[in-house]
C-alpha cells in the first residue's frame, strides 16, 4: 500500500493519458497511437518504462492535422 493518498482520476480529468486512454478520444486503436508517437506526430513522454500522452498533445495533433491542406473540406490544395 502506498504510503500517500491515492485517488484514481477519470481519464478525463487527468494531465498525462495511457495510449489506451488516448487512443478512443481519437477514435483510434492503441496500435495507431503507437504509429504517431513513433513517427513523431503525437507527442508522449516516457516516465521509466511506462509511455504517456500530455493531454494537451491530443489537441496539437488535432490542430496540425486540420491546418494541413484539404483536411477541412477534402480538397487537395
């Protein structure tokens, strides 16, 4: 047991995500998160073995996926 106070936080509230916390809020499977943290389009940190996502990184990827050309209408620039 833990010798400090422990309270489980919805992944909704909490400030770094798992990949399978991350994953369906982008309507993702946990492989494909995985694929953009490794290319480098969706930020994570590393805390010992463990990989998580800021969740602000969800809103970059986000912003830079709709700030590329065509992404909004589906037309090709």
């Amino acid at each position: 047991m833990p010798d400090y106070p422990f309270t489980a936080v919805p992944a909704a509230d909490a400030l770094l995500l798992r990949v399978e916390e991350a994953a369906p809020l982008l309507r993702l499977s946990r492989t494909e998160v995985f694929a953009l943290i490794k290319k480098g389009e969706l930020a994570s940190i590393k805390i010992g073995r463990r990989r998580r996502i800021p969740r602000q990184a969800l809103d970059d990827y986000i912003a830079a996926q709709l700030a590329q050309p065509g992404a909004i209408d589906g037309t090709q620039a």
